[in-house]
C-alpha cells in the first residue's frame, strides 16, 4: 500500500540512487580508513622520535657518569699510589736505621771481643803466675808441715782430726750464742705485742663464769615433803627418774634432796619439775607427767632465750636459729667444769678484742669464736668428735669458709688458713687455761706429769727431772760432766720441741736446765 502511494519513479533511477548509496558509503569508509592510518602514522612517528630522544639523553647520561667513574677510580687510584709510596720509604727509612744500629752493635761487639781477648791472653797470664805462686805455696807448705810434724810429733791426720775438734767447740759455741740472740730478738719482738694484745683482751673480757657438777640440790620446805616425792610404794619417785633420766637422791640431808645424772639439761627440767610439784603439793603420777612437759617446754623456752642472749651480748648477728637454739643447749654443757657457753662467749669477746688490736674485722672473729664448741651441743646425741660435728653444722648453715676453718683448726687438727683461725685457738687456750677455769681429773694430771718427766729423762746428761707448778714448768738437773754450757741451750730447745711435738697441753712450758748455769726455754 505504501508503494502505491508513492509518485510513480522508475526503476531505473531506483537503482541509481542505491548504487550511489552504495558508493558513498563506501568512499566514506575508505576515507576513515585513510584518516585513522594516517593518524597512527603520526602517533607512531611521534613515539619513536620520543624514544630516541629518551635513548639518546640515556646515552649522554650514561657517558658522563662513565667519565665520572673513571675520574673517580684514577684518582683512588693515584691515592693509593702516594700512600703505598710512602709506606715504602718509611719502611725503607726504618730498615736502613734498624741497618746502622745492627752495623754500630757489630762494631761493639768486635770491641768487645778485642777486650776479651786481651783480658783472656791477661787471666791466661796471671793463671800461668798464680799456678806458679801455687806450686811454690804447695812446697813451702809441705816443707812447713813435715817440720810440723817432727817437731810436734804429730802425723797429719792426728793434727786434722784435732783441729776439727777444736772447730767443732768453737761452731758449737756460736751456734749456742746465735741461738740465744736469736731467741731473745724474737721474744723481745713478738712477746711484746703479743703480750699487750693477749693482756688488752683478757682486760676488757668480763664474763661471768660458774663450776658446774654433776648434781642439783633442791631444798624442800619440811621433810614430811620427802615421804609424799617417795610415794605409796615409791611410784612417785619412779615417775620421775623414769620420765626425767634423772636419779633422785633423797638420805638424811635435811628438807634436801639431791639430783644426780651427767645430763645438765636433763637435771634442769626435773629441778624444775620438782620445785613446781612442791609449791602445787599434789604429787601423783599424772600430776608429775604433767609438771614434767611444762618444765621441759620451758626449758627450751630458756635454751632459745639463752642463745639470742648470748648472740645479743656478743654482737654477733644474722645467724641461723636453729644455731642460736644450739648456742642455748651449751648453757647445759660442761668439759672439765667450764660452762662451754660461756667459755664461747668468752672467746668470742676476745678474739674480737685481739682482732680490733691487730686490724682485723672483729665480727667476723666474734663469730668463729661463738661457734667454735657448736659441735659439743649435739655430740651427747650423734656418733663423731664437736669439731667434726661443729663443722658439719656451720656447712649445713650456709657459714662462711673462714668460719669453717676456724671451727676446724681450733685444736690444730688441721692447719689455720686465716688469722681468725689462728686468733681462735689462741683464745681458746686463753680462756681455757686460766686459772680456775677448768678441773683436771687426778689420773690425767699425774699422766701429764710423768710424761714431762720421761721426755726430760730420754736425753742423755740428764740426772734428774721435775714437774712442778702444775705441769707449768719442767726443772732438770743436768750432769756437768756430759753437757756443757753452751750444750744446755741446744738441750733447752731440743726438749721443748720433743714436748711440743708429744703432748697437748693448755697454755706454755718453762723448761728449766739446771747446772752452774741456767738456759730457759719455752715450748
């Protein structure tokens, strides 16, 4: 329908304009095509000659920076020249003086050699003179002594052997005198100062000390009370010794009974025990059981109290409590009557005392002193001597090794490795051979008598010997026939060592040889 309303055209022209359509579309297309070319032609030319700018600045840079980097590695290398050189001429400069020192010992040492030569063909010289001066000595001396020997009537081993013992009296002699200087220049010296240090301590020391025993006496307020500690049957006074270890010694002494055992802590609580049954007055089994734990508890209340006391007096500090609680049970310890808690604090102040005179730390000695006899609170209960024990407690307590060592050398059982070790056994023997101070049992003292006797009585010249002043001093007769003056000195000496060597012995012995002359000595 639509094509018959349009105008009547004839095919021809139909076609016509179609082609020309056709045409037109595709002129436009080529000249599209021709104009996107063209203009990636000119976006191509562009980024090439952009690149080879880029490559050509890249060049340029590239060239100076080597320039740059040759510029630079001449000159290291022109500096490294230099300073080689100049290595070279010090060493240069170094070898040839090192050369003209070696060429200037060279020309000493031929110097030298040229007097030693001289001086040799001289000593060759004087060799040859004195061979001869020898051999015309050896003659004349040999002349000499044969018209010795004819006009003495002596042969030469005669002569020899008596001018040998002419020698030997005239060495013996200077060897007495040398000995007495000697011993008189030390004692004037050492003596002094330790006199002044040992008589300073011993001075400013005031302990209080008390002759323990083997008993207590506990004093009843009628003897009716003896009957009721008896008991029906005597259990009562069973009850005690078995609960307390103690005997119970109740005789004819009047409103008295007597405790007696070796164990002082153990006789501390059934005094106490006893002294609180009296006051209560009901004594029966039960009652005394009871009396006898609260006296033991308070017994070891004293034994805690006794060694922080004692620390606290003796300024020693910072120890282990239960080396304090040790420190309270020597309260209840004796040797030889001496209370061994006192006798610790006692060396402990002296050898603080001996240690401030000499410059030395005087708590660090207060402390080996207090703890040298630590041993002896346990030695009643475990197997070992005090000393092997002391030093077991003072490792167990973490104790310094100045402290151990001290414990250990107190009674020289091994060599004192420092002064305070040396400062206790010296108090220790202060404190323990006062007078007074400790009781010798008869046996041991008549003992140690015979054996000062028997060690006098083994050296020959010996007439007689006496142990007097308690073992204090050895007075010896001597034969005047075999020992001589100057013989007594040596036989002064020789015996003090053999005694030092032999016996122990608290503080020192006078060794007194008696003949026309005295010689005294110390061991």
């Amino acid at each position: 329908m639509f094509l018959s309303k349009l105008p009547p055209i004839s095919i021809g022209w139909l076609i016509a304009i179609i082609v020309l359509f056709v045409i037109a579309v595709g002129i436009s297309f080529a000249i599209g095509y021709i104009m996107r070319k063209k203009t990636a032609e000119a976006v191509i030319g562009s980024a090439e000659k952009e690149a080879e700018s880029i490559i050509f600045e890249a060049k340029k840079t590239a060239e100076a920076r080597k320039k740059e980097i040759l510029a630079e590695a001449k000159e290291e290398s022109i500096k490294t020249k230099n300073e080689l050189e100049k290595e070279v001429r010090d060493r240069k400069n170094e070898l040839s003086r090192q050369e003209k020192r070696l060429q200037q010992k060279e020309e000493n040492l031929d110097k030298k050699s040229d007097f030693l030569d001289k001086r040799g063909d001289l000593l060759i010289k004087k060799t040859e003179d004195v061979d001869k001066k020898l051999k015309a000595a050896e003659e004349l001396l040999n002349s000499r002594q044969s018209e010795l020997e004819r006009i003495s009537g002596l042969t030469t081993e005669e002569a020899r052997a008596l001018i040998l013992e002419s020698l030997e009296d005239d060495l013996k002699h200077e060897k007495a005198v040398l000995i007495k200087e000697y011993d008189t220049e030390i004692k004037q010296d050492c003596e002094k100062k330790a006199r002044e240090v040992i008589a300073s301590a011993i001075q400013r020391c005031a302990v209080d000390h008390v002759a323990e025993s083997t008993v207590s006496v506990v004093t009843l307020p009628n003897d009716e009370m003896k009957g009721r500690i008896i008991g029906r049957e005597g259990r009562n006074i069973r009850a005690l010794e078995s609960l307390t270890g103690i005997e119970f010694i109740i005789d004819d002494t009047p409103e008295a009974i007597i405790l007696s055992g070796f164990d002082a802590m153990r006789r501390e609580i059934a005094r106490i025990a006893l002294e609180r049954l009296i006051v209560d007055g009901r004594v029966h089994p039960a009652r005394i059981e009871e009396m006898v734990e609260k006296a033991k508890k308070e017994v070891e209340q004293n034994i805690k109290e006794e060694g922080e006391t004692a620390t606290f007096e003796t300024g020693v500090h910072n120890l282990h409590p239960e080396l304090i609680r040790l420190l309270g049970k020597l309260k209840f310890r004796t040797s030889y009557g001496q209370n061994v808690l006192k006798h610790s604090m006692e060396v402990a102040h002296l050898c603080g005392i001996m240690a401030a005179e000499l410059g030395i730390d005087p708590t660090l000695a207060k402390r080996a002193g207090l703890l040298h006899d630590i041993g002896k609170a346990i030695d009643h209960d475990v197997d070992g001597s005090h000393i092997e024990l002391g030093v077991a407690l003072c490792r167990k307590y973490r104790e310094s090794p100045i402290i151990i060592n001290a414990v250990e050398a107190h009674h020289g059982d091994v060599e004192p490795e420092s002064i305070v070790a040396v400062l206790v056994q010296a108090a220790d023997a202060i404190s323990a051979a006062r007078p007074g101070a400790r009781r010798e049992t008869l046996e041991s003292y008549i003992k140690r008598l015979e054996s000062l006797e028997n060690i006098a009585g083994s050296f020959d010249g010996v007439e007689h010997a006496f142990a007097i002043q308690t073992g204090r001093e050895l007075r010896i007769m001597i034969i005047p026939e075999v020992v001589d003056d100057d013989g007594m000195k040596i036989m002064a000496r020789e015996i003090a060592e053999k005694i030092h060597n032999e016996l122990e012995y608290p503080g020192k012995i006078k060794v007194n040889l008696i003949k026309e002359t005295r010689a005294v000595d110390y061991a």
